[in-house]
C-alpha cells in the first residue's frame, strides 16, 4: 500500500459507518494502525497487540469514557434528566478500581455458572416457542421475528422481569444506544431522554419491589447479598440492573442476527454445522471472532503514554476497533477469511481483555449455542431471501443489522 493509500483510509475513515467497514480497518491495519481522528478527537487502535495491551492495562488506560455520550447530551436533554432524577451510573464497564472491583466480585458471584444452568431448560422453550412461531410461515425477518426477542426473554427470566415488559425495555435499550454511541442532533436526543429517565425509574423501581418481595432471580440475589453485608448500596444495585437490562441482551441479539448472515452467506458452514452439531463451539468463537456484536469500545489515557510506538497524550480519548483487531493476520491466519474449525479463534477481542472482560460471555454463547443448534436442526435449508441490502445501525460500537429476511422449504 502506497502513503497515498494509507492517507485515503485515514481521510475516508468514519467510526459510525458500520455497513462495510473491513476494507478500511484492513488498510489501517497495514499502514496506520494508531492514528488521530480529528473529526471525533479519538486516536483509534486498530491492531490485535495494541487493543489487548491497552485493554489489560486498566491503570494508564481508564474505562471511565466507555459510557459517555460520543456527542455530548444538548441543555434540554440535560435538564430532562436532571429533573427527571436519572442518576444512573455504569453498573461496571465504565467503572475502576476499588470500586469495579468490589462490585464485579458481588454480582459474579450471583451471575454466573450455576444461574445459569438453572435456567437452560427455559432457554431451550423460549428458543423453541420462537422457532414454532415462524416454522408454518416459510420466511421472517430473523433480526426482528426471532433474535430481537429471544435473549430479551432469557434475560428477563434470569432477572424475574415479565414477559410483558419486553417491548419497553428493548426499546429503552435502543435509545440508549443512540444516545451513548449514536451521533444524535440535539433535537434528535430529547425523546431519548425522556425514555432514559423513565428506564432509570424502572430500574431503581426493581431494587425497591425484590425488598419488599424477594424472588428467585438476578435481582433478589443482589438483594439478598446487601442484606448479609455485601458492600453494594441500592444505587449500585441498579446501576447493575440499568447495564444488564441493556448489554445482556442487546449484543445477543446482534450476535444471532450477525451469524445467520455469514453462515448463510458461508453455505458450506451452516450445512457442516447442520451434519455435524459437535461444531459449534468453535463455530461460536470464530462468528465472535470474524462478526461481533460490538466492534469498538473507548478508553482514556491517563498519563502521558504511547501505543505501538505512537505518543498518546494524557487525557486522549482512544477508541480501540476490535473488529478490526479480531482479523489480523498477525493473530489469525487468513484473518479475512471464516473457519468453524479455526483453532485459535477464541482468542478475539469480541468479548472485551483484563478486568473488563464481559460477564456475561458464558450466558451468551450459552443462548447462542442452543439457538444454533435448533435452527439447523429445523431448517437446514434456510436461506438469505435474494435481494435484500443489509443496512447496519449508525453508531461506533454496535454492529446491528436492520434486517435479515431469511427463507426455508421450497422456493417459490
């Protein structure tokens, strides 16, 4: 690649263009892989080595900014909030030591491998109920008819929440999306506010009912912690409710939608998976690897510091591409190209690195792995409906299809 080259995927870089991106990260990768965005005041990451380092290294580089607004909230939005009482605070990704520490160890021990083994006979009918729904039909919208609801379901009976309240918290979900990685107007961010205060609400209103009636859920448990003399207050508690009501479900979502698309795209590997069902653990780790959920996530330096031999000054905001650091062929050979049987995939940087990493990656790849498996065991003959332009959510972090019609059984 020639210096002009280089130059051309620096000026024609846009972090919040997600419909095709892997060209340009490519091209970065080779020839800028730490680089100044002046158009969002970011210095991007784009290489394997950098991101992971950067990730492990929670003390030069802070998670205090993977929350904040990539535009700044407008004053109306502002005094929405405000008299709205939204205080509402990362229930642990944005959050640093001793504090991330003291409430990642409270909520482990409560989100993890035992809860949800409890409930994978649940997964297993949600999942079922929803392939049931569309079976007779011969064709859905899969993002919308079947991953949309699914991991809301699941999510929910972990957290004792109604089946009923799906819809409002998706769609409190979405605005929270836009407004944390979107790149809204100001008279685009008002209604979103306003959902944001109500989300809060709820969610502080969820601490408030598990006290006065316990139950057999995320919630309660958290509850029940506090009272035996955890150190988490009532405020943390919804803060955790605010991020898992979001990120647990929401990148499982995409997750699902995203790995119908390549596999369908990938004949030969939905059909392996369909013979063979024992693929698909390592089908799962090389969907992360190859198409994520989440593509980029921000950092903030807190000293003067470099990366990968580029000078980064104290206070830059740095927005590592994991999406792009997840194809490098330094790391995965052919790093362009889909392998179920790659060995090495599940050393992608889909799930976050260090202290940060994602705590609900097991509860994740547990949905997925049972979705996967009923799919292709019901209609192994399911295909990309002919014609249709996929379209991705505008925003930095999030890979989430519009769309994705699919079909089964004879074609017309």
């Amino acid at each position: 690649m020639s210096v002009a080259e280089a130059y051309d995927a620096v000026r024609e870089f846009d972090p919040f263009d997600l419909n095709a991106p892997h060209a340009i990260w490519n091209s970065l990768r080779a020839e800028s892989p730490v680089f100044f965005h002046e158009p969002t005041g970011y210095c991007v990451v784009t290489r394997h080595a950098d991101i992971k380092a950067v990730f492990d290294d929670w003390q030069t580089f802070s998670s205090e900014n993977a929350q904040a607004p990539m535009r700044p909230m407008c004053d109306e939005g502002k005094r929405i909030m405000k008299e709205g009482g939204f205080t509402a605070y990362s229930g642990l990704s944005a959050r640093v030591p001793p504090d991330h520490t003291r409430i990642r160890k409270i909520v482990q021990g409560a989100f993890g491998p035992r809860r949800f083994k409890s409930i994978e006979p649940q997964i297993e009918k949600i999942v079922a109920r929803q392939l049931d729904g569309i079976a007779p039909k011969g064709k859905a919208d899969f993002f919308r008819d079947v991953a949309y609801e699914v991991p809301a379901f699941v999510l929910f009976t972990l957290m004792g929440i109604p089946d009923a309240d799906v819809p409002k918290v998706k769609d409190w979900a979405a605005s929270r999306a836009l407004l944390t990685w979107g790149d809204l107007s100001d008279e685009e961010q008002i209604p979103h506010a306003h959902k944001m205060v109500e989300y809060w609400a709820y969610c502080r209103g969820l601490v408030a009912a598990r006290k006065e009636v316990p139950g057999d859920d995320l919630p309660s448990d958290l509850v029940r912690l506090q009272a035996e003399g955890a150190e988490i207050t009532d405020e943390e508690i919804a803060g955790v409710m605010y991020s898992v009501l979001f990120a647990g479900h929401e990148t499982t979502t995409t997750l699902m939608a995203n790995a119908i698309i390549t596999l369908l795209t990938h004949r030969d590997a939905w059909d392996a998976i369909a013979a063979d069902p024992t693929l698909i653990p390592k089908a799962t780790e090389e969907i992360l690897r190859y198409t994520p959920s989440i593509v980029a996530w921000r950092r903030k330096a807190k000293v003067d510091t470099e990366i990968g031999g580029v000078k980064v000054p104290e206070g830059t905001d740095i927005l590592l591409i994991m999406g792009s650091g997840n194809r490098d062929d330094a790391v995965f050979a052919q790093g362009e190209s889909f392998d179920i049987r790659r060995d090495n995939a599940r050393n992608h940087l889909s799930m976050g690195y260090g202290i940060h990493f994602c705590l609900g990656s097991q509860l994740a790849k547990l949905e997925f792995g049972i979705m996967l498996r009923q799919l292709t065991e019901r209609f192994p003959d399911m295909r990309l409906s002919e014609g249709q332009n996929i379209t991705y959510l505008h925003n930095i972090s999030f890979r989430v299809p519009a769309q994705v019609d699919v079909e089964w059984g004879a074609k017309a």
